[in-house]
C-alpha cells in the first residue's frame, strides 16, 4: 500500500526555522553551516577521488595485461 510522503507548508518551516534558531542562536548557525559546508565538500572530493582511483587501476590493468 502506499503512503504519500507528508510535505510541510509554510507555517510548519517557519516554526521549524524559530526553534532552530531559539536553540542555537543566531551566531551559531552560520557555524553550523559552514561545518555542514565543508563536509560536503570533503565528501565530494573523496568521491571524486575514489572514482578517479577506479579509472587510473582499470587504465593500469588493461596496459599490464598481456594480450592472448
């Protein structure tokens, strides 16, 4: 069966947003988002890096296999 997926609307985010921003402050959050920024910038330059690992090992293997 399927269930819809709830969306929020506007009165929903605003509050969401008020006890965010009651919880941790105004000079916090930009912190915060910086913190979040910088993960997933290093999480995207690991993925770069591990599929560019892929190609250089699968270049390596096929130059190092000798042909039949």
């Amino acid at each position: 069966m399927f269930v819809p997926m709830y969306i929020p609307g506007h009165w929903e985010i605003i509050v969401v947003v008020f006890a965010i921003v009651l919880l941790f402050g105004g000079r916090k959050i930009p912190e915060m988002m910086k913190g979040i920024g910088t993960g997933i910038r290093e999480f995207k330059k690991g993925v770069r890096d591990d599929d560019s690992d892929k190609t250089i090992s699968e270049d390596t293997e096929k130059t190092t296999k000798p042909e039949s």
